[in-house]
C-alpha cells in the first residue's frame, strides 16, 4: 500500500478522517506509478503500514466499512493490520453492490463511471483520498435514495 484515506460518517455527516502516503518499504511497480501518480520519492519519508495502524483502528472502531468494491479495500487494510499484530473485524457495505440495487441500469457501475452519472464530482481518481471522498458523496447519495433499507443506519438516525 501506498496511500490509505478514510473517513467516518455518522449517518449524517463526516465526523472524522485520516488521510496518509505510506512507504511500502519495496520499489512502486510501474503500473502503480502510472495510475495514482505516486512516486517512489513521495513515499520516501512516509511513515509505514504499522506505524499509522492505531489511527485507523480509531477511525474504523465500531464502524461498517464502506468501499467500492469493498472486498478489494477490506482485504488489503486487513492484511496488512493482521501483519502489524493486529486483529481486524468489521462489518462491510460495498458501494458497488449496493449502488447496482438502488440505481439499477445505470450504464457502468465503476467508481468514476457511477459518480459521473450521478453527478459526484471527483478530484484526484485513484488516488486514496480522491475515490475516498467521492464515495463518501456515493454512500450519500445511496442513503438518501435507499427506499429499500439497504443501508444499516444508527439508531438515533432512523
């Protein structure tokens, strides 16, 4: 991992983020290098994977984790918690999924597809804090359109 972006909802609003560039202590494939634009110089004085991990373990406490595609983020933010000694458990909500059923026959259902016919604005795609943000809008917009209850919501927010 090179960079890791997220943000707590409370159903409302934003109530927290955390937002860092990560040194993954190996060369950055090309591939990599080209999508997100991240260099290997960026990386260089970020700190590592276990050295942010309490952050976003407070962020992520008792909270469902959302992504688009949420197997994929899950997966590699569990990974590399379970090699920094540390025991990740969450619920998920994928945004794909979840949009596919609220917004169905929409053309794509990419993130940068999605927020185009939805009209979410996205700075920075595929960068972590760019698709981070846009998502948030995405899951707002879920909410707000979710006519089926698809979307856990707080008690005090129903």
């Amino acid at each position: 991992m090179t960079e890791i972006a997220m943000f707590r909802h409370d159903g409302l609003t934003v109530v927290d983020s955390f937002h860092t560039l990560l040194n993954p202590d190996c060369p950055i494939p090309p591939f990599i290098r080209h999508l997100t634009g991240i260099s290997e110089q960026m990386v260089a004085t970020a700190p590592r994977f276990e050295e942010v991990a309490a952050d976003i373990l407070r962020v992520s406490e008792g909270a469902i984790f959302v992504a688009h595609n949420v197997a994929f983020d899950f997966n590699f933010v569990k990974k590399e918690l379970d090699w920094a000694g540390h025991a990740f458990l969450r619920r998920t909500l994928c945004t794909v999924r979840t949009s596919r059923k609220i917004f169905p026959g929409l053309p794509s259902y990419s993130l940068g597809r999605l927020c185009t016919s939805l009209d979410i604005p996205v700075a920075h795609r595929h960068r972590a804090h760019g698709d981070a943000a846009a998502t948030v809008q995405l899951f707002e917009k879920l909410m707000a359109h979710d006519r089926y209850q698809l979307i856990p919501r707080p008690a005090n927010n129903q």
